[in-house]
C-alpha cells in the first residue's frame, strides 16, 4: 500500500513539475512575442508551413465531416418528421465544435508533430546552443514566430474549416438527400448567430496556442539523440490532442 | 587581468556533481585546451564560460566582467566577443552555408544580404573553403563542417574563440589540417582560444597551455613539455592512454 501511493505521489509530484515548467515556458513565450525584435519572415514562413500546408488536410477533414454529419441527422431525423433542421444540425456543429476541434486536432497531427520534430533535432544537434552562442534568443528566434504563426492560422484554417463542412452538409442534405434547398438554407442561417461562429473561433486561437506551445515546447526539452526526437514528436502530438480535448469542454461550457 | 577566469566554479546535474571548484586563469592571447575523459565535464566548463550554463557556485569572469551578475542584454553583448566551434559543427540545416556564416551579421548589423555573403566569403576564404557559399550542410563532409562552424564563429570578429573537440570524428589528415587551422587563425587574428578535447596529438601541437580536470577538478596545468613530462600518475596515465593506473574506464 505504502509503495502504491510513493509510486503514484511520485506520478503526481512530476505531472505538477512538468505543468509548471509548460506554463513557465508559455510565460517565456509572450514575454518575448511582445518584444523586439519581431522576426516578420520567420512568422510568415512559419504561417505557410504551418496554415497554408494544413489547407488539405483540414479541408479533406471538414467536407468529409459535413457530410456524414448531414447523412447521419437525416438518418435521425427522418424519424420524427425533423429532416428540414439538417441544415441547422449542421451549420451549428460545425461553427461551435467540430470545425475548430477537428482543425486544432489535423493541425496538431501535421503541424505540432513537425515542430516537435524540428526543433528537437535543432536540440540534440546543438543548434539551438548555436543560436545562444551567437548572442541570438532561441525564444525568440524559434518559439515565438511559430507560436503565432500556429495561434492565427488556427483561427483562418477553422474559418475554412467551417466554410467547408457546411457546404458539404448542404451537398449531402440536398442534392443527395433532397431536402429542399430554401428550407435547407433558411435553418441554417436562422439557428447559427454571429456569437456561435465567434465562440468557435475563440476555441480555434486557444487550440492554435496549445498546439504552437506543445510542439515548440516538447522539442526544446528533446534530450537524447533520435529516440528523443522521436518520443518528443509522439509526446507532441498526444499531449497536444488531449488539451484540446479537455480545453473544449472547459471553453463550451464557459461560451455556453 | 585574465580575459577568462573560472574561479572555484561548481556545478551538479541532479545527484551528479560535475565540477567540483574549478579555478581556471586564461591570459589574453593564449590558447588553453583542457583535457579529460569522457564525461569528466569538459563541455560543461566551455558552455560555462560562454553562459550557456551558470554555476551553483563560484563564478565566470570574462574581462573583468562577472557572466553571472549580468541580464539577458548584458549576456548577450559578451558573447558577441565569443565564436564557438561545436563538436558536430551546428550548422542551422535550414540555411546555406553563406547564410550559416553570416548569420551573426544578419541578427546583429544593418548590413544588405550582398554585403553579408561578401563577408562570408572572406571568412570562408581564411578557412580554406571557396565555391561552397550555395551549399547546404547537408552537402559538406565532416571537415568541411568543422571549416565552416570556424568560418561562423569568426564572422564578427571575435576575440575568443571556443573549440568543442575540435577533432573529434575526423579522419587523422584532416584533423591536423584543423588543427593548422586553429593556429593560423591565431596567428592571423591575435584570438585568445579555449579547447576542450582528449586528443593528446591536437592538444600538444594547439596549446601554450594544457589543463587536466579530473574528477571535477583541475589537478595539474602546464605547457606541452610540462604536461609531456608531469610526474601525476593520473595525468600519465591519461596522455599515454593506458588503460592500466588509477583512472578506471566506464
């Protein structure tokens, strides 16, 4: 009994320990993005690896999910003669939860793991002691342009995430299911208001900080030589996923 | 006035202690390799000096300057007078080589690319590189590397330079071409160097001086000749490379 609970206080103690040196590292992180200098070609690159190479992936995701969406509330709804609230089911999903959790989720699998990756060969092959010794901040340098760039291309991608799901919905209501296409329209536009697109677009920023933060953090704390890097891509991609996961509850409940 | 002192710097890595009280006196101009064995805290004392770590106790003095008493700007504005060579070079793998030499005058100047790739290319010049500016690492072989991690740590004139097992994985003709390489540019440059490495060959022929750090401490300094000659069993020991005496192998 005694040696169950060392084990599982010494579990707690370092889960507390890792907790504190993340949110040490996130205050590093915006002391530095709000100081000189700003690498601007270093975040527009950063947005471009991290937004502009996330387009398919996000969109494959969210016309994929639209569609199922629609397919499975007609399926549902048929039954009490509700077909004609697809639109709505849909459009309001797809704004409030499933578009900003589906592209923080694709964009933690592509984008987090790649950041996790880079810079913890950048560790491990001294490069980020490189950058220190040639009197430049590693911070500053590397973290911040990826954590903004994660943070306001999160936000876009998630725009276009919804953008697409809905359409796919509307594809699969109408044209395959043959829900009439005012009436399809008209739900979706009376039952989805400006706050619901809003609440899921703050979800997307908070989701594009969690995944910049993670991956850039999991990669400055790479220690050893490959299996480091490798563990720290792995550790990237799940840690990131499950706050994003656990955040959403948190913030669906706060936006409520 | 030293232009390096370590003065009775210690250091642990959780349980570990690694340094024990180092004192350490650098004079400007000279080259200094400190030599131990592997895990002895060689790197420990380099990244030390250049305020990649700080110590528990004791402290770093460059130039009258105390390393530990400074902020981020100060910190900063004293590497500026460093140039490090790593032991795998560094090289940033997503820059070409001119850009990788030139990246100090790119953070740190007003200088247009032009000017900065011609100031590579003078560096990469003294180093014995020519027509390797477009390359990226990933071309170079190991010599080439180390050549370029020189030309990098050189590019803002630095007045110390560091050197992280400057031989270490390079085959025996190119190491000693390296090893000219740390002296001519001495010779050119007037730099003060700091070497770490436990290649006796590289130490004798690099060094107006050579210390030994064993067991976190620094148990005997010297030039060559003295270092040749010491009557330290464990420093015998170590430059004839026995495996026999009172150092133990891991």
């Amino acid at each position: 009994m005694n040696d169950w609970l060392e084990k599982l206080g010494e579990k707690v103690f370092l889960l507390l320990t890792e907790m504190g040196r993340v949110l040490m590292f996130l205050g590093q992180t915006l002391r530095w993005t709000f100081s000189s200098p700003f690498y601007v070609k270093s975040v527009l690159k950063q947005m471009e690896m991290i937004g502009v190479n996330s387009v398919p992936v996000v969109m494959t995701t969210a016309i994929s999910t639209g569609m199922v969406l629609a397919l499975q509330s007609y399926t549902g709804f048929k039954r009490f003669g509700a077909e004609s609230l697809i639109g709505a089911v849909v459009s309001l999903s797809m704004t409030r939860e499933l578009g900003p959790v589906l592209t923080g989720l694709m964009v933690a699998g592509r984008a987090g793991a790649s950041m996790a990756a880079e810079l913890g060969t950048m560790k491990v092959t001294e490069q980020i002691d490189a950058l220190t010794t040639l009197a430049t901040n590693p911070m500053k340098y590397l973290v911040v342009p990826r954590f903004v760039a994660s943070t306001v291309m999160m936000f876009f991608l998630t725009i276009l995430g919804m953008m697409i799901g809905v359409t796919g919905g509307y594809f699969v209501g109408v044209k395959v299911l043959g829900t009439n296409p005012t009436t399809y329209i008209n739900q979706s536009i009376d039952n989805t208001q400006v706050t619901d697109i809003w609440y899921g677009l703050i979800k997307a920023l908070v989701f594009g900080a969690v995944v910049g933060l993670i991956g850039c953090y999991k990669g400055f704390t790479t220690e050893g030589g490959a299996e480091g890097v490798g563990k720290a891509t792995t550790g990237a991609v799940v840690i990131s996923c499950m706050l994003i996961l656990i955040l959403d509850y948190f913030l669906s409940a706060l936006l409520w | 006035m030293a232009m390096i002192e370590l003065i009775d710097l210690h250091k642990s890595f959780g349980s570990l202690q690694v340094l024990r009280g180092v004192d350490l006196a650098v004079e400007k101009g000279e080259s200094m390799t400190v030599i131990g064995g592997s895990g002895s805290g060689k790197s420990v004392i380099l990244k030390h000096i250049i305020g990649l770590l700080f110590p528990d106790r004791g402290k770093v003095v460059i130039e009258g300057q105390v390393l530990n008493d400074l902020d981020e700007f100060g910190l900063n504005e004293t590497r500026k007078k460093f140039g490090m060579l790593f032991q795998m070079a560094a090289l940033f793998d997503s820059l070409t080589v001119w850009e990788n030499v030139g990246f100090s005058l790119k953070q740190h100047t007003k200088l247009s690319d032009r000017e900065i790739r011609k100031v590579a290319t003078e560096k990469l010049a003294l180093v014995g590189l020519k027509d390797v500016e477009d390359k990226m690492p990933s071309e170079l072989s190991g010599g080439m590397k180390k050549r370029v991690g020189l030309a990098r740590a050189i590019c803002m004139d630095a007045q110390i330079i560091l050197y992280d097992e400057p031989t270490t994985g390079l085959d025996p003709i190119t190491a000693d071409s390296i090893n000219d390489l740390i002296i001519d540019l001495r010779k050119k440059l007037g730099v003060t160097s700091v070497s770490i490495t436990h290649d006796m060959q590289s130490a004798y022929k690099i060094s107006d001086r050579i210390a030994m750090l064993y067991k976190g401490e620094i148990i005997e300094i010297g030039t060559p000749d003295e270092i040749r000659n010491s009557a330290n069993p464990i420093v015998h020991q170590f430059i004839t490379g026995s495996a026999v005496g009172p150092i133990t192998a891991e």
